[in-house]
C-alpha cells in the first residue's frame, strides 16, 4: 500500500501551490498523516468536480469510518481551496471554483452526518426505562386499625400499579427514554420534560406520588426527631399547628390531590396539588417532597367514607418522620434542571438554590 502522502504529493503537483514551497497549507491532510494508520489511504483528484466525485464514489473511500472519511472530504476541501485562491488562469480558476462548490458541499453534508451520529450516540446512551412499583416494607394489615387492608389492597395492587403499567406503556407508545441513575431520577426527568403529554402527567405523577406515600408511612410510628421536630416548629411555630395547616390543606383540597410537606430552599412549606400533580411538574421544580399524603378518595373510603379529616388523622399515626427527615439529605433535581432541555441526567443537589443556602440550612440543623 502507498501511503496517501506520496500519493497526494504526485496528485497535487500541479495545482497544490504548496508543493515544493516546503510547507503544506497550515492543518492540511496533517491528520491523515500522523494520527491515522499509514496504509490506510485513499488517493485522490480533485481538478475537476467530477474528480472529486469519482475519489468519492470509490469502494476504499467508502469502506472507511465516517470520521476517516471526513477528514479525507476536509483535506480535499482545503486543497481545493487552496489551489482556486492562488490559480491565475481564468479558465483554471472557473474549473476549480466548481470543483470548490462540489467540496463545499461534500462538507456540510458529512458534517450534518456527523451531528446525525453525535445524536444517535446520545440517544443510545439513554435507557428504556420500565418503572416498577418499589417494595412495600409492610403488610397490607400492619397499619391497621388507621389504614385498613382492604384499601392498601386496591390501592397499592390495583391504584398504583395501573399507573405504573399505563405510565410503562405510554413511554413505549413514545418511545422516550431517558440517560438517568435509577427510577427516581428518571421519573422526575420524565414529569419536568414530558408533563403537557397528559397520560404522563397522570400516570408519571400517579406513579412517583404513590413511590413517596407508601415509602412515608410505617406500623412503627415514632415521633419526629429532636432536629427535625425543631425544623417543623421553626417553620410553623409548633408540631401541632404543623399538623393542623397539613390537616387543614388536606380538607381544602377539592377533589381528587395530594398535600406535601415540601422543602422549598430553606424553609419548609405545606402545598396542595390536584389530580396527580406535584411540584416536579411543568419545566420548574418547585421544591423536593418531604411528606406525602394521598388525599384521593381511594386513600380512605372504604375505611373512612366520607370522612376526609378522620383518614387525616390517622394518616398521622402512621406517617414516617425517618423518611421524612431523610429525604432533607436525598439528592433531587435542581430548580434549574428540572426540564433540562437536553433531556441528560440532571446533576443532583439537596434542593437549595445556592451554596450558601446550603450551609445555613445545613448548619441549623446539623444536616
Ligand atoms: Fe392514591
């Protein structure tokens, strides 16, 4: 095999005005000679456009990875160039200059493939994500008498599966994946960027409210933490007026929703929310989940009938003050990131806007 540059040396010497000046047109072909392996060459003509073709359309060109091919196109592109700027002869100079556009054109279109690639690359990287109901770490009767069997029956078996089968099979429907660590991460990818698509913001939010219910729940009820008690009075002036806005929030609540308790930056807030919505939705994280309470009717008729503030009220002898303090230290998606436009995996913080609000917040509370 001849290496391509003798063979461009012979090719070019008529009109490559660098040949015999002892330097090469700055970047030309260096790539090809120094990076790439020496036999693997292809030799080229490019006086005319149909020589450009003809190089082009050859079996070793085309046998060559798109990268390769690619600085082959530029290095021809280069030298055309080259050689039109510096041709005297009109006729010469009229013949390359078409030539020149037929290079040109070589080149933007390997450079949309090259983008087409970077493109399919990255979506390659991203992961079809099925989400799976997380394991309950309780039985259906251990929360009794507050949360009867039968509705942990159909709510965890048939309420909250059905949302995650149907979220499962809208994201096939669409084909959406996402490049994320684990389902967490990728349901609140997947509620910023996709929440105007209706199925997925009912069932998506259906899915990651129900995860956060069950998980802020246990048979073993203890009270708040020393530190985490000191949170809710410092940012509701006592436990008990805490439960009262949560309760309150709870029977305003028309219809269908959800109360969090949510950490917004360094204060803690108590937010209601229809339907299936929370605050990861709609391109703007709006604060982290620290408690949720279901506050749909099949959270509590078949027990509580029409008793809304009854279920509330047990729902605080069985609520997880634990997981609740521990998900002040989970990380979650940042305000910024939320609806990250390129739809990667979000860098993870705590939830605070600013370094500063960080360590104040952390410090308080020995975080
Ligand atoms: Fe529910």
């Amino acid at each position: 095999m001849i290496k391509l540059s003798s063979i461009l040396n012979k090719i070019l010497s008529e009109n490559d005005p660098k040949v015999g000046t002892g330097k090469k047109p700055k970047g030309s072909g260096r790539r090809l000679y120094t990076d790439e392996d020496p036999t693997d060459t292809v030799s080229i003509k490019f006086k005319t456009a149909q020589d450009i073709k003809d190089t082009l359309s050859k079996t070793s060109f085309k046998s060559k990875s798109h990268a390769r091919q690619s600085q082959i196109i530029n290095l021809i592109h280069q030298r055309v160039r080259a050689a039109y700027e510096r041709a005297k002869d009109s006729d010469v100079k009229r013949r390359l200059k078409t030539a020149l556009d037929y290079a040109e054109q070589r080149k933007e279109t390997s450079k949309e493939k090259t983008e087409r690639l970077k493109k399919q690359k990255l979506n390659e990287q991203k992961q079809d994500i099925k989400f799976k109901v997380p394991k309950l770490n309780y039985s259906y009767t251990s929360l009794q008498p507050y949360i009867d069997k039968e509705t942990m029956e159909e709510h965890f078996d048939k309420h909250f599966k059905g949302y995650t089968d149907k979220l499962n099979a809208e994201l096939d429907e669409k084909s959406i994946r996402v490049n994320a660590e684990d389902q967490i991460q990728a349901i609140q990818i997947i509620l910023g960027k996709y929440s105007k698509n209706n199925i997925i913001r009912n069932n998506g939010g259906g899915f990651y409210n129900h995860v956060l219910y069950f998980e802020n729940m246990t048979p073993d009820y203890k009270a708040p933490s020393t530190k985490f008690k000191k949170m809710l009075e410092e940012n509701f002036n006592s436990f008990s007026e805490f439960k009262e806005q949560f309760k309150e929030a709870g029977l305003k609540q028309f219809g269908s929703g959800w109360v969090f308790l949510i950490q917004k930056g360094n204060k803690l807030v108590i937010e209601s929310y229809a339907n299936q919505d929370n605050p990861y939705l709609d391109k703007a994280f709006k604060g982290k989940i620290i408690i949720a309470m279901d506050v749909w009717e099949h959270a509590y008729y078949l027990k509580h009938k029409s008793q809304r503030g009854n279920y509330i009220n047990d729902f605080f002898r069985v609520v997880d003050y634990k997981v609740a303090e521990d998900r002040l230290k989970e990380k979650s998606i940042t305000e910024n990131v939320a609806p990250n436009h390129t739809g990667r995996a979000a860098p993870f913080n705590s939830g605070y806007k600013t370094v500063k609000e960080r360590t104040e917040f952390g410090n308080k509370f020995g975080l």
